[in-house]
C-alpha cells in the first residue's frame, strides 16, 4: 500500500473544495472525503462519485466518520 501525504490530502481537499464552489466551513468535510478518496485509491476500491458534490456535512460517532452528501435547497 502507498503512503499518502499530508501534501496529497491537502491538495485532493483544496480541489474538490474548489469544484464545490468554495464554501466557507466545509473543510472538514473536504479533508476527509480526501482522504477517503485517496485511500480508496490506493487500495484500488476507487467508487465513481458524481462530478460536481453537493454541501456536505460530517457525521462522527465512535465507529466511522463519513461524509454525507447533502442537497441544496433552492431559495428565491
């Protein structure tokens, strides 16, 4: 398995936080789902994601931390 580096989940975050409109508050969210791609990478279990993510929020508990996919909702 391949090392992944600070550097690599710092840039792989910075990018999908730009490809989500750069949202202020959602660099954890980013990180992790980074993360989670980077390693899903490395293992070779990567899993198609849409090209353009939603907001997305953290759900932590004591087993996992994940990010969850939220829709945005439209206001006039």
């Amino acid at each position: 398995m391949t090392d992944i580096s600070e550097d690599d989940i710092r840039m792989r975050a910075y990018a999908l936080w730009e490809a989500d409109g750069c949202p202020d508050g959602s660099h954890d969210a980013h990180w992790l789902q980074a993360l989670q791609e980077l390693t899903e990478e490395a293992a070779g279990t990567v899993t198609l994601a849409p090209a353009k993510t939603s907001k997305l929020s953290v759900v932590k508990n004591e087993a996992a931390v994940e990010p969850v996919v939220r829709k945005r909702s439209k206001t006039a």
